[in-house]
C-alpha cells in the first residue's frame, strides 16, 4: 500500500478520468432543474438588467455579482456559439479540480494525501455538483479550503478577503463563519478577517442595494430553503430527521408526539447552536488540517439537524470529507455520494446522466434510494455527534489541565506542560 503515498501512474489515472468525466458531464448532460433556471436568469438580467430581474422574477435569490457574471456568460455563450449550460458547469467544474489541489494542500502533512487527491477527482458526488448538476455551490467548497490555508498560514486578511469574494457567489460560506473566527489567533485577526470580508463581500452588493433596499435584502437575505418532497401519495421527503418520524409515528403528523414536532420546527436554530458550540469547543484547532477538520464537524452537524434542503448542500462538504479519516471518508461518499449518484441516475433515467433531470415526474422511487438517503443522514448525525463529544471531552482535559497548573504555582511548584490529549 505505500505505493499510494507518493504519486504514480495509478495518480494520473485518477485526475484524467476526472477531467474527462467533468468535461463529459459538463458538455454532454442536459443537468438539474437548475440548468434551466440559471439559463433563464442569465439571459433575463443580459436582456433586462440586475435589478429589473430581481423586481420580475420572484425566483432569483443569488447576490448581485454571480446574476451578472452569469449574464456575462451567458453574453459569451451567445457569441462562441457554445451552449450556456455547458459553459458554466465547465467553469464550475475546473474550479472543482481546483478544490483537489487545496486539499491536496490542506493534507500536506498526512502521508495519504495523493490516494485523497486522486479519489476525489472521481468521487461521485463532487462530479456530479460540479460538472452536472448546475448551480455555483461547488465554489464554496473551493472558497472554505482557501479559507482553512489563509488561517493555517496566519493569514487573516487574505482569508477576510476569501470569505467576502464567496460571499459575491453565495452566503453558505457563512455556515463555516464561527469556526474561522474561533480559529484565528487574535481578537486583533479575527477583527481584521471580518472588517475585510465585509467589505470586500459588500462591495458588489451596494449598487443593487442603492437601487432597490427591500427587494435585493429579501430575495438574497431572506431565502430558508423549503422542504422538497416527491408528488407522489405519500410523499417521499428529499432529506431530514422527519423521515424516521414518519416510520416511527406514521404519516399523521396531527398524532405525533409533541417533541417530535418541536425538533422539526426548530431545526435550524438546532443546526445555529450546535455549530456555534462545536466551532468554541475546537478554537484551539488553528492549523488548515485543523480547522478543515472543524469544518467538516460544523457541515456534519448541520446536514444532520436541518430539514429545509436541497441536494448540492452537499457541494459546500464534498472536499472536506477526506479529512477525518478513512472511516468518515468511505461512509461519506458511499451513503451521500451513492445517495446523490443513484437518485440522479433514476431522475435522468439513465446511469450516465444523460437524460432529462425529471424530479416531478418521478413520483416514486426505488425503495433501495430512501435507504442510501436515510445512511447519509445517519453519518452526518452519529459522527457529528461523535465529534462533539470528543470536542467537549477535550475541553474539559484542557480547562483540567490549566487548574492544575494554577495549583501548582499556588504551592510554588514546576507547573505541568501537559496539553490537552
């Protein structure tokens, strides 16, 4: 198996097939829903300006810059005579295989980081939101890695001036927001970091904001996501705890037990607390590795607490899931990657993706799916909690650890030099 740890042909085996597959799915794939929808975006702010297709169409929730650089290409599209939908995932996907060299990166001390460079290049999951799905969210990803280098490198600007350019493309780079904050050194970095981000991150959102307050604030700022779910009778739920509610109490909701509702009502400020507490109980992780690794918590801990979803959540994780191991790594891509691959493969009605991305008409699904979905939610959830607990286990050893050392100077002894395990 050494032969793994240092590059060889097995490598440049791995990256070509993922170039290819990107470059098949990008080109060769008709996409997700959200092909459509970003194509009729792009076009309606080329032809009729940002904010005249922020006021008439009620779907468009994406910040200023992205609706522009999508018209833009939308523009080159038209002029190059190549299709827009296969530009722009082929954008997405190159800066995917952007993300496997800053993991690459991130990993530069663990002896397997070329098997994990090589293995996501063709992970399931990362070819499909990049190269095939068809909206920006594999950028956050490649944003919160460049993130955990800035920080890993002492670089608080640099990773002020990250979070704000993420912030031009989406806002789900701020689910990573407290574990960067708490990662940096300084109260002086950490003001730093934010003063950048922010206005790096405002500086595309004035003009929209000057032009049309309410409207731009609402759309971008006051999306929650909704809770799909298939049209059949009964409904298939895309994702959440509310699935083994519905096994365990029945599909009446009216007859389910009060805490049950409660927890699907405040998923999201379960998902706030939990990874605002996880992020404070790992502050002294303050390496790339280490705060990726925080990251990865964070995004487990919120894939397994919210009910609102929709399937390239997966995208802002995807990189980070080599980092905490080859336990976590292989449920991960098997369970969320086969979970995302298989569903794709019904809906297109074809295994190479090939085929119309059908989501209302495929009211059904083979019984096999909801078992892959309901795995991943597991993972999330179990490992999540796990990580949470070793978090909190570990800072009782550090606080145990700085008592002692109170006492010994106290009682004018050598103070211990003992860490937290």
């Amino acid at each position: 198996m050494h032969f793994l740890q240092r590059p060889g042909p097995w490598l440049w085996i791995l990256l070509a097939a993922g170039i290819l597959l990107r470059a098949f799915l990008a080109f060769g794939t008709e996409g997700t829903y959200d092909v459509l929808i970003w194509t009729e975006h792009a076009s309606g702010v080329a032809r009729d300006g940002l904010v005249a297709h922020y006021r008439s169409d009620a779907t468009f929730n994406h910040p200023p810059f992205v609706g522009w650089a999508m018209a833009e290409l939308w523009r080159l599209a038209q002029w190059t005579g190549l299709p827009f939908r296969a530009l722009y995932r082929a954008l997405t996907a190159a800066i995917d295989l952007g993300s496997a060299l800053l993991l690459l990166r991130v990993l530069a001390a663990s002896p397997w980081r070329w098997l994990a460079f090589g293995l996501y290049c063709v992970a399931p999951a990362a070819l499909v939101f990049s190269a095939q799905h068809g909206n920006t969210d594999s950028i956050i990803a490649f944003a919160l890695l460049a993130c955990c280098l800035a920080v890993g490198a002492g670089r608080p600007i640099l990773c002020g001036v990250v979070i704000g350019l993420a912030l031009w493309i989406k806002l789900p780079v701020l689910v990573a927001a407290l574990a960067i904050f708490f990662a940096l050194p300084t109260g002086r970095d950490r003001l730093r970091c934010g003063l950048v981000a922010l206005a790096v991150g405002a500086a595309t959102y004035v003009p929209a904001f000057v032009a049309a307050p309410s409207l731009v604030g609402q759309r971008v700022f006051g999306y929650q996501g909704i809770q799909l779910h298939t049209l059949g009778k009964p409904p298939i739920w895309v994702w959440g705890i509310k699935n083994f509610c519905f096994t365990a109490f029945g599909p009446d909701t009216t007859r389910w037990p009060a805490w049950a509702l409660w927890r699907i009502d405040h998923a999201n400020a379960i998902a706030i607390a939990l990874i605002a507490a996880y992020a404070f109980l790992r502050r002294r992780e303050k390496s790339a590795l280490g705060l990726a690794q925080t990251i990865t918590g964070c995004l487990a801990l919120f894939y397994g607490s919210i009910e609102a979803w929709s399937f390239q959540y997966f995208a802002w994780s995807v990189p980070f899931w080599f980092t905490r191991g080859a336990l976590f790594a292989l449920c991960a891509n098997v369970f969320a990657g086969g979970y995302v691959y298989c569903l794709y493969a019904h809906l297109c009605d074809d295994w190479l993706l090939r085929g119309a991305w059908d989501f209302a008409g495929h009211r059904q699904w083979p019984s096999w799916i909801p078992v892959l979905r309901d795995a991943a939610l597991l993972t999330f959830l179990v490992f999540g909690i796990a990580w949470f607990a070793l978090a909190v286990r570990a800072e009782f050893r550090a606080r145990r650890s700085v008592d002692e050392g109170d006492e010994a100077l106290a009682a004018g002894e050598k103070p211990s030099v003992r860490g937290p395990e």
